[in-house]
C-alpha cells in the first residue's frame, strides 16, 4: 500500500484550506494550532548548536595536548553516543509512536510500518552526518592541511555514516538485550560532566582522553572508519586498512540485521497490565494443578457466584510490602493494585543497589591508584548510577499517570474512574515514605564515601546525607505536582488566570531553588535544617493547594485546550 501521495495530499491541502476560508470559527482554531505548531526547521537549526559543541570541543583538545590523535577520539565518542542512541530507537519497544497507532488503522503490515519508522529514525539521524564533517572539517582546518585533503573529507564522513547506521542495526539484531542506552547516557554525562566541570577536573580529563585516545580509535567500532584522517593528515595508513575488514563485513550484514529487527516488530495495542480470559481464585488454581487437571468450567462457576474472583491480590513477598498494606485503607488497597498490577517490590532493589554501589566503590579505588587523574570522573559515575536507581525505586508512579491518545486528545487512564486527587497523591507518598529510611541510607553512603574522598570529616558527610535526604522528599512533591499538571490542562481561556498560574510558577521554582540552596551549602547547621524542613513543607503545602484546584474544578485531564 502506499502510504505517500503528493495527489491525494494536494487535493486534501485545498479541501482544508477552502473550508477554513468559509468559516470564521475554524479560522480562529487554525491560527491558535498554527501557533502552538512546532516548525520543523526548528528543530534542526536547534541541532546545529550541537554540532558547533562538537567543534568547539575538537579545537579545545587539540590547542591544549596538540595531538590529533586525541582530537579525533572527540569525534569517535561523538559517533558511538549516536550510534547507541540508534540502536536503542531500533527496539521493537521503542518504534511504537502515535504514528505507529495511526498506521495501525490502515490495512497495511507491520514490516511496512517499521519500514516507515525506520525512515522517519533515520531522517533524524542524517544529522549525525554534519557532525562528523564539522567535527572533521575543524580537525583539518586547524591542522592547515593542504585543499586536495579536503576532497577526502565528504567521503570519510558518508563512510563513517553508512557505518554508524549499519553498526547501530548490527547491535539492535545480534544482542536485542544490550542496554545501548545506557552506553549513550554514559558518553553523554561524560560531555556534560566536562562541560560543567571544565574548571576543576577538566585537566585531569583531558590527560585521561589523551592517555587513552590511541586505544580509543583503535578498539571501538566507530574509530575505525574515522581512521582514514590519518591517510590526510599524512599519517600511517596500515590502521585504516585493516579496519576495512569488519567494516566491510557489518555493512553487507545490513539486509540480513534489518530482516531480524523487522521480524521482531509486532503492534499491540498499550494496556495497563496483561489480561486474563477467566480470573479463577488462587484456592480453585492450586486444587487443579494437585489434582493434575485443569480447573473446569463448574468450579469457575461457582468461583464466581462465590465472588471470590473479586477478592484482592494481597501484598506479602517481603516485610515491607506487608507493613505498606496494613498501612493503606481499603480504598488505597485497591487504588494500589490498579496503578501497580504488579506488586511493587521493596526489598530485593535495595540490595541489587547496593551491590552496584559496592562495585561502583571498588572500580573506584582500582581507579584511584591506577591512574589519578581520572579519579574525580569515576568518582561522579560511581555516586550517579546508584543515586538514579535510588530515584527509580523510590519514586514509583505505575500507570497513576500514564495517558492514551484519543482522537487526538490524550486523556488518563484514571479520567473515566472516580478517583479524587488525594487518594493518588497519598498511595505514591505512603509507598515513598515507606522507603524513605533505604533512601537515608545510601545518600548517606554516597556522602560519606565524597567526603572521604575529599578528607572531610566524616560527621560533615553524614550531615550531609540527611540534608540531601530532605531536599530529595521535598522534589518528590514538587514531581507529583508535575505529573499530575503532565496530564491535565486549565479549563479556562482567560490570559489573567494563565499570567496568574506563570507567575506562582516561577514564584515557586525560585523558592525551591533557593531554600535547596540554603539547605545544602550553609555553614550554620540550625538555619541549614530549617531551610531544609522550611523546603519540604512549603512543597507540600503547594502540592496541597494544586490538589485544591483540581477538587474545586479549575483542572481537567485532558492535555488539550477545552473545545
């Protein structure tokens, strides 16, 4: 089927635009969408201050080492953060848009709609193509090579793209589990953590960069076609040459990657949780399966007559889970178990958690003694990677705000039930607080491991990890207000009332930021506690008055305007 045709597109063109001419009320419409519209030449002129970041990078490392080779793994890195980021969108988990939901009504297969995906992935990617010929374009300029060197330089980029392309493909069919996420978020935070830390440990990470640039270029798959700079620059050609091997053979495997990836492809439609044909009690399942039978349609009968099918799952796989339960009403139970269908676990995170910090620690120390100067890099990564995951865990939502798309309108799963804004608000804080003393506890670990590296004192860094304790609950009330503002909209048109709502928001983010700040870097420990407990209870008396607009009315959940 076709799914593109400049006809048909023309004659709708006209078919529209005639009908909002003829009607004054759809052109008010028009010109209140159009301006909400985001053009897409903006998005890609944003994009080009990513690629002037990549130059600005290049010319830095190469002013302050002086060695090509470490300026070109600027650009390696670059590619492999693209190339993650890829292979991660060419998930099957992660081609399922509202396009994708739109294309679903056609009749048409599931390959032509990852065909289309998959165009629409790519179309985005192309910048990654005027990365690499900015990025190689300032190498060369600053190394003065001579104009016929420039001819090459199209030619290693669009190589280095095809290859970008393939290898993300590669990786998406041969290992569907490798997290290429996180390998992106990786390199990503790394630039970021440069960028922001350049005063403090930006030598320390350039000597690290410049240390390991030749293994760099060398070892991951995104150096090997950028290695032909050295052909250019006049450099040793044998690394370029024997790189054409894999490269040759990861782009032929394309067709055969993408047959895989297209094969694991299947739309289904979003739901909250998997659906059961029969809901048979736990008491009839384990008779049947001693028995070695199936259960029969007379004992699901009267399973149902019995209303014993309706009773609720209870929470018992650990300790907390039971002292959570016992601690929600009967409403909140069963609030819980339609915003969680699966149980929220409580124990067995925290220790994989802390697991990770352990090793974290470790990789550390090995660091710490083996080189240096890239303590303070590993020091960040070891404290981030478990204090996201303590977020993750400590933080739960379940499909309390989650939204489908209907029409057009994206609406909550929770509009069509009867549930009052303070009992969602009061089971995600009962199942925060619950893991509030966990959260105490690895902060606290984080603290003091950061002043030990920084011989601090060791009450300074337990201190410490309480405060950022208190500052952590205070964020968590301002995110539900958040969510809950992610899936909802103001009811009224009046542009006093949204001048009204912008100004208590910036009022509001500029309290939090500064008694945040209070909080962490005042000397005095009484005035840091009250700006702490001050934090913590101006956000709940915010998220209270929000919850006060919403039972009054003045929100719905609908995250359009109200027609």
């Amino acid at each position: 089927m076709k799914l593109y045709a400049p006809e048909f597109e023309k004659a709708l063109k006209q078919g529209i635009r005639h009908a909002i001419h003829s009607d004054a009320k759809l052109q008010k419409e028009y010109r209140r969408a159009k301006g909400r519209r985001r053009p897409i030449w903006a998005f890609y002129m944003s994009r080009l201050v990513f690629s002037c970041m990549l130059a600005a990078s290049v010319s830095t490392v190469l002013n302050l080492t002086n060695h090509p080779e470490t300026a070109l793994a600027v650009v390696v890195l670059w590619t492999l953060a693209a190339a993650s980021f890829l292979s991660a969108l060419l998930a099957p988990s992660r081609l399922h848009g509202s396009d994708v939901r739109a294309l679903q009504l056609l009749p048409v297969s599931d390959f032509t709609i990852y065909l289309f995906r998959r165009d629409k992935i790519l179309g985005f990617h192309s910048m990654v193509l005027l990365d690499m010929l900015v990025g190689l374009g300032t190498l060369a300029f600053l190394l003065a090579l001579p104009w016929p060197s420039w001819l090459g330089l199209p030619v290693i980029a669009g190589l280095a793209w095809v290859f970008n392309v393939a290898l993300a493909m590669f990786v998406a069919a041969k290992f569907p589990r490798f997290r290429t996420g996180w390998l992106a978020s990786g390199v990503t935070l790394l630039f970021v953590a440069w960028l922001i830390g350049n005063r403090y440990d930006g030598p320390q990470m350039i000597a690290a960069l410049d240390f390991a640039a030749p293994t760099l270029n060398l070892v991951l798959p995104t150096g090997w076609p950028l290695d032909f700079f050295h052909f250019l620059a006049g450099g040793s050609c044998w690394p370029p040459i024997l790189g054409l091997v894999p490269i040759a053979y990861i782009i032929w495997s394309y067709q055969n990657c993408e047959r895989l990836v297209s094969g694991r492809f299947t739309y289904q439609e979003p739901s909250v949780a998997l659906e059961s044909s029969e809901q048979v009690p736990e008491a009839l399942v384990q008779a049947g399966a001693q028995a070695g039978r199936p259960v029969g349609v007379t004992a699901i009968t009267e399973g149902i007559l019995s209303r014993d099918c309706f009773v609720l799952p209870y929470w018992d796989e650990d300790w907390v889970q039971r002292i959570l339960w016992r601690w929600l009403t009967p409403r909140e139970q069963i609030l819980a178990n339609f915003v969680f269908p699966k149980p929220l676990t409580m124990i067995r995170p925290w220790g994989r958690i802390m697991r990770h910090l352990l090793i974290a620690t470790v990789v550390w120390q090995i660091m710490r003694i083996l080189i240096p100067s890239m303590e303070n890099i590993v020091l960040i990564f070891a404290m981030m990677v478990p204090l996201l995951e303590v977020l993750n865990q400590s933080w739960p939502a379940g499909a309390a705000f989650r939204t489908v798309r209907t029409f057009g309108i994206r609406i909550s799963l929770l509009a069509p039930y009867p549930v009052a804004f303070q009992e969602i608000s009061n089971l995600l804080l009962k199942c925060t607080v619950i893991q509030l003393p966990a959260v105490a506890a690895i902060v606290t670990c984080l603290s003091l491991t950061y002043a030990a590296s920084h011989s601090l004192p060791w009450l300074n860094g337990l201190l410490m990890g309480l405060r950022v304790t208190l500052l952590l609950m205070a964020l968590r009330l301002a995110l539900l207000v958040l969510n809950f503002g992610s899936m909802s909209n103001d009811t009224s048109r009046s542009w006093q009332r949204t001048l009204v709502a912008l100004f208590v928001c910036i009022f509001e983010i500029c309290l939090f930021v500064g008694l945040a700040a209070l909080a962490l870097f005042i000397p005095a420990e009484p005035w840091a506690w009250l700006s702490g407990v001050s934090l913590v209870g101006t956000q709940y008396g915010f998220l209270c008055f929000y919850g006060w607009l919403w039972n009054r009315g003045s929100i719905d959940l609908m995250s359009m305007d109200a027609r």
